[in-house]
C-alpha cells in the first residue's frame, strides 16, 4: 500500500537518523534534511530539533569571509526512492565521473543517480554501484540519444566530461575538445531538465561555464542562479595545505579562494583563513603559488595518465551536497565556486563565496578586505580571466 507524504515523512525522519559519529567529518557530509512535501519537512523538522538539543556540533560555513558560521548540522535522513533528489553525472565512465557517482550513491538526499556517458561501460558502471545498498537508485545512459532521458526531471545536473590534461598542458589546452562537449551537454540540459542547477567541472572552467551560460542564453532558459564551475578542490586543497602547515584541525580550516580555476587566475585569499592564522611572508607566497599550481602538480605526478580525479571528485562530492542542501531549504550553506557575477567591475564570471538556496545561488558574496599582496595578485589575474571569458562567449556567439 503506497504511503501517504506525511506517513513517508514520519516514517524516514522516525528510522533513519544516523547517529553524530558522522557529523563534523569533511568530504561528503552526509547530514542533511531530504527534499519532501512541507509536511515530511515538518517532521524532519521535529527530529533536527530533537538532534540539535544533543548536538554541539557546527557546519562549516562562512557567512562573511571574515567569520563563520555557526549553523547547525541537521539530522542524516534518507531519501526513499521518490522524496528525493534526481543527480545526473554526464560523464559518468571517466576518472572523476566514477568517484564521483560513487560519492553522491552514499548521499542519502539523492533518490535517483543518472550515470550518463559516450563509453558504453558506462551501463555496466551503474549496475556495478546499484548493488550498494543506498537509498538511490541508479541507471546509466549511453550516447546522445539516451542523454535526454538521463536528464529529465533532473534537480542537480554535474559536468565532469572531457579529455583531462598532460604533463606540460594548461588548462586553456583542453578547449578545443571540451568545449564542444560542454556546448552539447549544456544544450540537453536546455532542452530536458532548464530548471536544473548546472556545476561543471570540465575545463577550461574559466570558459566552459561561459559557454554554458551563453548556451542557455540562446535557448531562453539561462537563470545565473543555476550555473556554477566547481572550483572546490581550490578550496580543499588550501585547506589541506594551511592546516598542515599550521597544525590546524583540518575540520577547523577554511580559505575562501577566489578568481577562477587555472593557474594564477585562482587566488586563494590566506589574509581571510579561518581561523584568524598568520603567515610570514614567505610561507604566503609559497602557499599562493603551490595552490595556484596544485592542479599541475597532480598532472606532472600521474606522469600522463590524467589529472586530478579522486580529490576532485571529493570536492565535487561536496558541492554537490551544498547545492541540494540550499534546495531543500536549509540556510547558511555558503561555498566558494565560479558564477555569473557583477562582483568584481568587467569580470562577467568570477569566483567567490555563494550563499546556496532553494533557487541555487542565493546570493553572491563580496571578496572583502584584502591584503596589498592579495591586490596584486587579483590585478594580475584580470586580464588572464577576461580573456579566457571571452573565449568561451565568442566560441557560442560565432556558432554558425
Ligand atoms: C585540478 O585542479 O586538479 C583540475 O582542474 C584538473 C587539472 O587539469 O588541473
């Protein structure tokens, strides 16, 4: 007998509530409340209010590059296969794309994971993670006539395809090839699923979100709130590499990283790590520089074989699950990531802190107070930005 919304609701914020081992961990945070009727909200309502009376622990999240918030996790509830989210990851097959699907099947807000490539393994990928005994179920699609049906009725739609980069390639490398898959892909999400939130991952990020942009653009359905490149593992990595340095709890750490995703176009601003740290001179310079390559760094270590794939596919993991946490409605769920912006004056895209909402993004957030080091770096930057913006513009604009 099918369930009423409210009896489901009881029934999924009453059985599956995980317990706090899970909460504060980075990565994929699984702690969050299923999209669902106002009803079923209400009752996960009442179970957040009973966790949050137990609970000491906090979200991290800035409200302002300065300081964070405070926002409480709310209780782990798993979606049931028609509460929650649709997620299709086009380019499901490849090195991210695999971890990354893998990743979001443990998310318990996603119902339904659409695994959708040109690599007809892609199939044999998703019968492979439909024996993981998650909430979601999983279907792979193959070529692009499969592509709408991977798309339809999506909520969250993530971008990993393309060809990764070689020792000795930049980013900008990649768009001849990658450009026209995110062109095409971009154009199904136009045609199936225009109310979808779009996080691209495929690079040059700095011009593949304006192509996506512009594409929507020409289909009439382009909301800037729906579009964003993941720059995450800029995030991450700073993270990761201050904390060390520091002896910081890396669970503590976070340093808002603005710009873009290539090179120096990604300016990690240290002045604002949270917590308060201070760096000498030289340790901020050579942090600048070692996140500002750290991509590179992976390349030149995989000696041919690809790029970045199991980090990026972590940090993706984890813009992915803030996107569908502002969906749901929770608030104070801020990430850094690449959107259409007016925030810094003749950059039409630029990277910075998001507040994420039910519409996506809610609202972007100034850079701040910066350091004249800090300065310098964001005047070199521009020009570098602008440029790769405009390619992308000008490789939909002179489509025939
Ligand atoms: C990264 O930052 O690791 C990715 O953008 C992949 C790359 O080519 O560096």
């Amino acid at each position: 007998m099918k369930m009423t919304m409210t009896q489901k609701a009881i029934k999924i914020a009453t059985t599956k509530i995980i317990g706090s081992s899970q909460r504060g961990t980075r990565g994929v945070d699984t702690t969050t409340t299923a999209r669902s009727s106002s009803s079923m909200r209400g009752a996960i309502k009442g179970q957040q209010r009973w966790y949050d009376q137990r609970s000491s622990s906090s979200r991290k999240s800035s409200v302002s590059f300065k300081t964070r918030s405070a926002s409480r996790r709310s209780p782990v509830v798993h979606a049931t296969a028609d509460d929650g989210y649709k997620v299709a990851v086009l380019g499901a097959a490849g090195g991210i794309g695999q971890s990354l699907s893998l990743l979001l099947k443990m998310n318990p807000m996603i119902s339904d994971l659409a695994l959708y490539d040109v690599g007809a393994i892609v199939k044999g990928v998703a019968v492979d993670l439909s024996h993981c005994n998650t909430a979601s179920t999983v279907n792979g699609y193959c070529g692009n006539e499969e592509l709408g049906q991977a798309l339809k009725g999506c909520d969250l739609v993530i971008i990993p395809a393309g060809v990764p980069r070689k020792p000795g390639m930049t980013r900008d490398d990649l768009f001849s090839i990658n450009a026209g898959i995110v062109r095409d892909l971009t154009q199904g999400v136009a045609d199936h699923c225009p109310n979808a939130v779009v996080a691209i991952i495929s690079n040059p990020v700095n011009s593949t979100v304006p192509i996506a942009c512009e594409v929507m653009k020409k289909s009439g359905t382009f909301d800037k709130r729906k579009i964003l490149g993941v720059t995450t593992l800029d995030i991450v990595r700073s993270d990761e590499f201050v904390s060390t340095l520091k002896g910081l709890d890396v669970n503590d750490v976070d340093v808002p990283v603005i710009g873009g995703h290539a090179g120096i176009t990604i300016l990690p601003l240290l002045s604002q790590t949270f917590p308060q740290t201070s760096f000498s001179k030289k340790e901020t310079e050579d942090l600048t520089v070692r996140i500002q390559n750290a991509g590179t760094e992976v390349v030149e270590a995989k000696v041919g074989g690809g790029s970045a794939t199991l980090s990026m596919a972590y940090a993706a993991a984890r813009m992915g699950e803030a996107i569908l946490r502002g969906l749901s409605g929770e608030s104070d769920v801020y990430e850094c990531s690449y959107v259409s912006s007016d925030i810094v004056p003749d950059m039409p895209y630029f990277a910075t802190k998001c507040k994420f909402g039910k519409d996506g993004i809610e609202e972007v957030m100034p850079i701040g107070d910066i350091t004249a080091y800090e300065q310098e770096w964001l005047d070199k930057l521009k020009p570098e930005l602008k440029a790769q913006i405009d390619k992308g513009i000008a490789f939909v604009a002179d489509a025939p």
